[in-house]
C-alpha cells in the first residue's frame, strides 16, 4: 500500500507519533488494513472515511449481475433501454478485469440487447421472476465458489430486484455496488425512491454494506 499512503509527524492531546493517511483503497486493501488492525490491537488505531462516490474494485472478486434486462419488461419500460449502452460499457470493463458476470432473465425472456448478451458459460438463471434473485437459485453458491466479495446491482426495476437483491447481497455479506444509472423503473420517482431507500433510507443492518454511486464512477 506505500503507493497509497502518506505519513506525517502526529503531536496531539498527549501523544507522540505518526499519522498515515491513504487514499484510493480498494475493498481489498480496507480488509487488508482491517486484518492489520486484529493483529496489532492496541498498537495504532485506524479511523475510515469515504470520501466521494469512486470505487475501485478487484475484478476477480467483483460479480457484475444483470438481472431481468430483457424484451419483456425492460423493452415497455422508457427508461429502461436508453441506460443500455452503460450497463455495456460497465459489462465489458468488468468482463476485461476479470469479473464474474451472471444474469436472471425469468420465464426464458429474451435480452433487450445483443450487446449486453450472455458470453458462452455465463450462467442466466430463468427461474420464475422475483426481486431477490437468491431465492430458489444457487447464485450464492456460485459467488462463493469464485471468492465474491463485491457485487454490483444492475437491471429492472429498481424498487425490485436494486432494493431485493442488492438487500439480499449486503444481508450474505457481500459489498454492493449500486449505480444509479443502471437500475431503471418505470418512472424516476421510483428510481429516486430505490436510491434513497439504498444509500440510508432503509434498514442500516444492509445499506451499511452498500455503496450508491454511478456507472462512470467505477473503476477496475
């Protein structure tokens, strides 16, 4: 981390030292220092702010899910196709950095858009639709036979499957990831509600797991 770090001289309410400040952590380096933290208690204290909305994820611990992106509902929802070439842009950077793609297209639907198509052995579950995509699925066994830890939230609607899954995904412990811009309802109202209910409205057990943020906002 010594490229993330700066140290200088700490004199203060009696104590004598250093204080070290890093910027741009990824999930993986929190947990890094965190670990550091158990091992060295009493040694040093370590104080974690965000600041701002950019996240930079490791791709081989980063499930990007597309869930219920398809002709069916997405198609006859205005909002929703116009978001499309982001969720690709987002989709091939995350493919590129090593990230698991999985998708949910219920009843066999059909992708809105060959563009953000399924790669060959990806895994579209199509079990009956629903907003929490872990139930009645192996979605989590999947995540943690690659070593998920972060996931990113993508797909229709957002009061749906942005507010079941990505709480279901913060309940089992993973980090989430929810960019606004890539969750469509069928209105912005419902869109704003999710958001709200994501980044603190609802309960803080889960939206302490997760991060809101936008799709040009993340980095691999």
């Amino acid at each position: 981390l010594e490229d993330k770090i700066r140290v200088q001289e700490y004199k203060k309410d009696g104590y004598v030292g250093s204080q070290a400040f890093f910027s741009d952590l990824s999930f993986g380096d929190v947990a890094q220092l965190g670990s550091m933290y158990a091992e060295g208690s009493g040694s040093f204290q370590i104080t974690l702010k965000r600041s701002g909305d950019t996240v930079t994820l490791d791709g081989k611990t980063t499930a990007f899910l597309v869930l219920d992106l398809m002709k069916e509902n997405c198609g006859v929802r205005p909002r929703c196709p116009e978001m499309i070439p982001k969720v690709k842009a987002l989709m091939d950077r995350a493919r590129a950095a090593g990230a698991l793609v999985a998708y949910s297209m219920p009843g066999g639907g059909e992708i809105i858009d060959p563009g953000i198509a399924p790669h060959p052995g990806e895994v579209v579950e199509q079990k009956q639709g629903g907003p929490d995509k872990y139930l009645g699925s192996d979605l989590e066994q999947r995540l943690k036979a690659r070593g998920i830890k972060t996931v990113i939230i993508s797909g229709t609607s957002a009061q749906g499957v942005g507010i079941g899954t990505g709480s279901a995904s913060a309940q089992r412990g993973y980090q989430v990831i929810y960019p606004v811009d890539l969750l469509a309802s069928e209105t912005a109202f419902r869109e704003l509600y999710a958001a709200w209910h994501m980044g603190g409205g609802g309960p803080p057990v889960t939206t302490k797991w997760v991060t809101v943020t936008r799709s040009d906002m993340i980095k691999f």
